[in-house]
C-alpha cells in the first residue's frame, strides 16, 4: 500500500493530463471529475486537506512540474480571506449547477460542464503560478476552501507538531506549497487548516523538530 501511495504521489499528474486529453475526444471521460470534487470533502472529515497535498492530480501537476518553473512569492492575503473565498466558492458552484442544469439528461454535455472547469481552473492555477507560487490556486480553490473549512471545525487525529528543539531557520516555511510557517508553532500543534498535511516541513527540519 505504502508503494502505491508513493507511486500516486510522485505520479498522479498524469492523471490531470490523461483526462484532458482523452476529453477532447469524449467530454464524457470529464466526469471522473466529480471523484476529485467530492473527496477532498470527505477525507478533510479525517484528516484535513490531506486530499490536497498528497492525493490531488491537480495539486500533483503544480508540485511536479510548475513548481519548478514557478515564482517564489507569497499569494496576497487577501485571496485567503474567507470573503473572497466564499466569493470564488459561490461563483463556481452557481456556473457549475447552471450547466448542470442546462445539459441535465446529456452526459456529454454534463462532461463538458466538468471539463471546462477543469481546464479553467488549472489555467488559471498555471498563471498564478508564475505570478506568485505553484500552489496560489490552491489559497482559494472551492473544494479546497471546503475542506479548510471542515478542518478548521474538527480536531483530527495525528496532529502536526513542532517541539522545543524548532531553531526557526526558516526551512519549513520556505518548503511549504501553501508558505504557512510552522515554526511560529514551537512547543505546540500546527494550528493551520490550510495545511495540507503534504510532509514537506517534516522532510526539510534540520533538527527533526517538527512531526505527525
């Protein structure tokens, strides 16, 4: 199980591309969309955003290949302010039931409905990573508000911590896809329901002060 969770982790972006394309030529194949729709909220009711960080397609494509080409700053703070993002949620879903509702009946053109957001959506999250970071969509992206949202409401089980032998370098939050800073969590639980529980803190800590 262990390798199959590595292989998906390093590997899912493939996914994201194959739906694309293969849509092209059935917009059917777009509704496999509604799994990834539907999942971050269900497992956000057990473990926060950890659909985000390690089991996304999407968010997999903007670690694997923006990332690298991305820039580094910061989002504004205002895209992960809750009215913005109750905002962006409110649009979407009310585009989303509009075609929902106009091609009810249609698979075809239910898939269209999918596929167009899809392709939006990661439009827009590769603009903004070149504005700001690879993960800017991901500060205000619907499903992901949702989970933040439901994570921030419930206390989940193997919190992320950071013990008193934190030195504050920096490096967790300079690794962070979503730039929170642990290390203001010295001797205490990471309080962030943005967190998406992807590891990359745990990896970097030179002194292996932070951990599930």
């Amino acid at each position: 199980m262990k390798a199959i969770f590595s292989f998906w982790k390093k590997y899912s972006f493939l996914v994201l591309l194959a739906m694309i394309v293969a849509s092209l030529f059935d917009f059917r194949f777009a509704l496999a969309a509604i799994f990834c729709m539907l999942s971050p909220i269900v497992i956000s009711l057990f473990a926060g955003r950890f659909w985000c960080g390690n089991l996304c397609p999407r968010g997999n494509f903007f670690d694997r290949l923006m990332r690298k080409i991305a820039a580094k700053r910061p989002v504004p703070r205002f895209f992960k302010s809750i009215p913005f993002r109750l905002a962006v949620f409110a649009f979407m879903m009310t585009m989303f039931a509009l075609g929902i509702r106009k091609n009810w009946g249609n698979l075809a053109g239910i898939g269209f409905v999918f596929y167009r957001m899809i392709v939006v959506t990661t439009l827009v999250g590769i603009v903004f990573s070149f504005i700001w970071n690879e993960r800017a969509w991901c500060s205000f992206c619907p499903m992901g508000s949702a989970a933040a949202l439901i994570s921030r409401l419930r206390k989940h089980p193997s919190p992320i911590t950071v013990t008193e032998k934190c030195i504050s370098c920096g490096k967790c939050a300079r690794a962070c896809p979503m730039k929170l800073h642990p290390a203001q969590y010295k001797g205490g639980i990471v309080k962030e329901s943005d967190c998406l529980r992807c590891g990359k803190c745990v990896e970097v800590c030179p002194k292996n002060a932070v951990s599930f």
